[in-house]
C-alpha cells in the first residue's frame, strides 16, 4: 500500500468513527491492522476528538 | 531583611505590647474574622518593602563600586577593575552607614553582633516593626471603622468628627484646616478620596490614619448633633464591600525593572521549577496587578482593570447536570483568576451525551457566536477551556479592525477553502503573530506533523485556531493553578497529540500573556 492509499485508508477509519459507525477500539483495530502502531493510532484518534469541530450553524437555512 | 510575615497572633501580640491602640479599645473578636487578610497585607507589605530597600541598595552599591574600584593590569597584562584593599573598609563602613541612614539598623552598634560571614543578615529588626506598626495602625484603623458600621451604632453614631489624636512635628496643610469637621461616615469621598488622599501621603481608604506618620484620627458624632448640622442621616447605609485590604498597592515607579519582576514573581508564588507547582504557588498567592507606576492588590471591592468578568455571560441551557455545571463553574473560576474578557456577549453553554467529540463552540454563518457544547460523557475543564478559548479568538479578538489583508492572508496561511471564517479569528491576525511562531517552533507541533495520521485530520490539528484553543485551555491550566486541569493537560500530553510538555509550553505561554496584556485584560501580567 502506497502512501496515498494508506492515507485514503486512514481517512474512511477516522471518518466512520466520527459518523459513529464504528467504536473508538474497532477503529483502532482497523488502523493497526493497516500498520500503524497500536500507540499512534490511539493518541491520534483521541487527539481528534479534542479537535472539537467548529461547527457552523445558519439558523436561517437550518444548515449545519 | 524581611523574610516572613508575621503570624497573626504574633502581630495582634506586639500591636498589644506596643500599646498602638489602648487595650479597653481593642476588640480581639472582631479579628478573629481578618487573619486571613491580615496575614495577606503582611506579605504584601514585607516583599514590597524587600524589593524597596534592594532597589536603593542596588543603585548605591553600583554607585559605590565606582568609587571603591580601581583598574588593575592581572598576570595575562588585561586591564580589569577591582576593589582596591584600601577601600575595601571605606567600602564596607560606607555599606552600614547606609543601612542606619535607612533605618536598617537602630545603629552601628548592632553590627557588633554580626555574624561577619553571614552575607544576608541585613539587621532590619527595626525596620520589620516599623513596617507592622504602620500596618497595625491600619489594622485597627480598619477595625473601628467596620464596627462603626454596623447598622445599629451607625443609626447612633452616622458621622464623624476629624480629631488630632497625637501631635506631630509637621502637620498637613489639608488636615490641619479640617481639624473639628464633621462629615457622614458614608462620606467615603471627604475621608477616602480627600482628606487620606494618596497626593498627600494617605492611603486612599475612609478610616485612619491619614497618612504615613499622621496623628489626625476620627471621634464618633451622634445623630442629633449630625442632624443639628444639617447632615442628610436618612441616606446612610452600611459599607459591606471595603475591606482591610482596599486601594492597598505598592509604588514602583523607580524601582529597578528587574527588581519590579522579581516582586511580582514573589508576590504570585511564580517561584518554582514546573509550571505545576508555580500554578499552585501562584493559586496560594496574591492576586496583584501590574499597574505600570503601581503594583495594585486585587481585592473584592477593587476587582482587577482587566477587562469585565464573564461568569454570567456563559448561560447554562435546561439539561445541565449538576456535574457538568460544576466542571463549567471550575473552568470558569480558573479563568477569571487569569484574565477578563473584553467585549463578548453572552451565549448559551449546552450539555450533550456526545461520545467522539468532548466540546463544540458554535456560531453562524453571519458571524455570531451561539453557543458552546459540553459533552457529559467525555468533556471535561480542559475541553470547557478549550471551546471557551475559541469564543474568545472568535469575539473577542475578532480582526474586524486589524486584520491582513487577503494577499497577504493566504500567503502566511496557504489557499484554505474557510478563508472568510477563520480570518475572522484572532488566531490569524497580526496580534498572534507571536503565538504562530511560538506554536510551530514547538515540539507538540512538529509531533503533529511526524504522527501517522490522515493528512486532513492533521491539518486541521495543526492548524492555528486549533492550536490556539489547545494552548489556551492549557495556558488557563497553568496560570490559575487548577490542579485538575493541570492534571489534564499532562495526562493530555502523556497520551495524545496537541497539548506540550512545561518546557516546550513556555515561549507559547509568554506569547499568550503577552496577548492579554497589550489588550489589558489581564488579572495577573
């Protein structure tokens, strides 16, 4: 798996996580079994939950 | 050299022993509720008065040298300058005689005493007496005015009379004409701001003493005599807010700047070796502010000039536990120790059962902030500080009036699709400029960057409004002490990406001071 690939891979395991289809341990499963050590794919997905998504809202549209 | 306070007891002891105040006046019960602020303004006082005399002492000794040093070639044929064995007793003899000049020592023959290798006995026993009795004399002046305001002897007694107590050998000009006046107790402008006026030596409060080595004092006046003087008694109403240690600041306008640091330092508890333990230091010590020409103590009835307090401005939606409304008042809390908040208005604080993210800020697309989210299940003070530090960036330091310009906005920070919205943050205006250097020179940024993680997510860790409500919440953590959240942020640190370890923090934790003290906002700068 190239570097591109990988980060595609990577990209739908942090996605699904977030759109809940998968739990904080299935995902790291996930990534492990892509080759990402256990401890950089559990301080990483973590590390995003402390992104907290700014979230834009438009009241007007009811957007978000 | 003053090196402690002196304990309450021991002070209420020699104020006794002293005789400052007669016994059948003193009132022991009424203190037992002050030892807190009492032990505070000794404190205060001791280290203002260090930092006084070290000032002096520098600028003599600098002086000094020049006169006691002469040049000498050494063995390598190097001019260099040293203190010639001649004057080395001029020097020494110069040195004490300051010290009685500056009533270091009751005089030279205290030095026979000395332990002549011990460099930092300074002999200021009579010194130390002379800065508690003036404190005392504050103390008690304090203690007579709170008991005359309680509401039944102020319904007797609504005013009061300027007396001499003791003669003096120079009488103020101001005081000696309002000898005999009588004026509301409530008057607070007559007896604060007039006659205990700092411009003549006063301390800027309404109760006695007027001033270093005044003997003006004040005699209770009944009702029907203020009454027959045509004084308004019906308006009088209890002070509740002043307390012993109101107006209570230090003039440093001449002191040394390096001195003036190293007090404000002392005065926080910043002496420490991790920013942990300064954090707990600093909780235990004074909230001071630095003035400029004053160093002001931070009292409930001078709350600080930094900014107004935002407590009641973050409203508490219905569905908030009573848990996490604790974790927001003890986020809260922590950071009004710290700073005020300038113009933000007040939005409304949501409690969610979220699992995959801790806390959101919200705000629209017209630029108005909504609301912040907490999650109950994973949020916690960190997180609270965290989106409370995008509120912040977002209002507060909203570039509406000093922004770049776009050319130059996508040159520092690349073709980001969100360019309307995040140059709108504080984060990417030329205020935090220092903060961006600071944040990408870090080591917590370039772990960023190494981890093996999906480019996009990264990018927007990396990115600077991130970067920026990381380090805030951690910068809060740090500069107000909370052990909780200190504990956080290591834990933070320890396990995950975006938060440094004390030492990679510092040079960010400089910028982000540096930040709310330009704007003035800061409680502690």
């Amino acid at each position: 798996m190239d570097e591109e690939e990988l980060d595609k891979a990577m990209t739908e395991i942090y996605d699904d996580f977030f759109a809940k289809v998968v739990d904080f341990e299935s995902a790291v499963n996930k990534l492990v079994d892509l080759g990402v050590s256990e401890e950089d794919a559990r301080s990483g997905l973590a590390s995003m939950m402390t992104i907290n998504f700014t979230i834009i809202d438009d009241l007007e549209s009811g957007t978000r | 050299m003053i090196t402690r306070p002196l304990p309450f007891e021991q002070a209420v002891k020699m104020l006794e022993r002293r005789a400052v105040v007669p016994a059948s006046q003193w009132n022991p019960d009424l203190w037992r509720g002050f030892e807190k602020e009492v032990n505070q303004r000794s404190f205060f006082s001791a280290n203002v008065e260090n930092m006084r005399f070290l000032n002096r002492a520098k600028k003599f000794i600098l002086d000094t040298l020049d006169l006691a040093t002469k040049e000498v070639i050494d063995s390598d044929g190097k001019t260099v300058r040293m203190l010639s064995g001649g004057d080395r007793a001029t020097f020494v003899r110069t040195m004490r005689e300051f010290m009685i000049q500056e009533s270091m020592v009751s005089g030279e023959e205290e030095f026979f005493d000395v332990d002549q290798k011990e460099i930092t006995d300074l002999r200021s026993e009579n010194r130390l007496r002379l800065i508690y009795e003036t404190n005392l004399r504050q103390a008690y002046g304090f203690g007579q005015w709170k008991q005359g305001q309680s509401p039944a002897i102020l319904k007797r007694f609504p005013a009061q009379r300027f007396v001499r107590d003791r003669i003096v050998r120079v009488k103020r000009p101001r005081h000696a004409l309002s000898e005999g006046e009588v004026r509301l107790k409530s008057d607070i402008e007559y007896w604060g701001n007039y006659q205990n006026d700092p411009k003549i030596g006063g301390f800027g409060v309404p109760w006695a003493p007027f001033g270093f080595n005044s003997g003006m004092g004040l005699q209770d006046v009944d009702r029907e005599e203020a009454i027959a003087l045509g004084l308004p008694v019906e308006e009088i109403k209890p002070d509740t807010k002043r307390g012993l240690n109101s107006k209570l600041g230090a003039l440093v306008k001449t002191a040394d700047p390096d001195l003036k640091r190293k007090l404000l330092l002392k005065l926080r508890g910043y002496e420490a070796p991790d920013a942990a333990e300064r954090g707990r230091r600093a909780a235990q010590g004074l909230q001071v502010e630095d003035k400029g020409d004053t160093i002001q103590l931070i009292t409930e009835d001078e709350p600080a000039s930094g900014g107004s307090n935002f407590a009641d401005k973050l409203v508490s939606k219905k569905g908030v536990t009573k848990r996490v409304e604790a974790i927001k008042q003890r986020t809260l809390k922590a950071i009004e120790k710290v700073h005020g908040d300038g113009p933000l208005e007040q939005i409304e604080f949501i409690q969610t059962r979220a699992r995959r993210y801790r806390g959101q800020y919200v705000y629209s697309l017209s630029g108005e902030a909504l609301e912040i989210k907490l999650s109950g299940i994973s949020g916690n003070e960190i997180t609270t500080a965290h989106e409370i530090g995008h509120w912040v960036d977002h209002q507060a330091f909203n570039t509406k009036e000093h922004r770049y310009g776009r050319k130059e906005f996508l040159e520092l920070f690349g073709n980001v699709k969100d360019y309307r919205f995040r140059s709108s943050y504080g984060s990417y205006g030329p205020e935090f400029a220092e903060f961006r250097k600071a944040y990408v020179e870090s080591e917590g940024y370039s772990r960023i960057e190494q981890a093996t993680a999906p480019r996009g997510y990264k990018k927007y860790l990396l990115s600077m409004h991130e970067g920026w409500a990381r380090a805030y919440s951690q910068w809060i953590a740090e500069q107000s002490g909370d052990e909780v959240m200190i504990a956080e942020a290591r834990k933070r640190n320890d396990k995950e990406l975006g938060h440094w370890s004390d030492e990679d923090f510092a040079p960010i934790s400089k910028a982000i001071t540096n930040i709310f003290t330009k704007r003035g906002w800061m409680r502690k700068s």
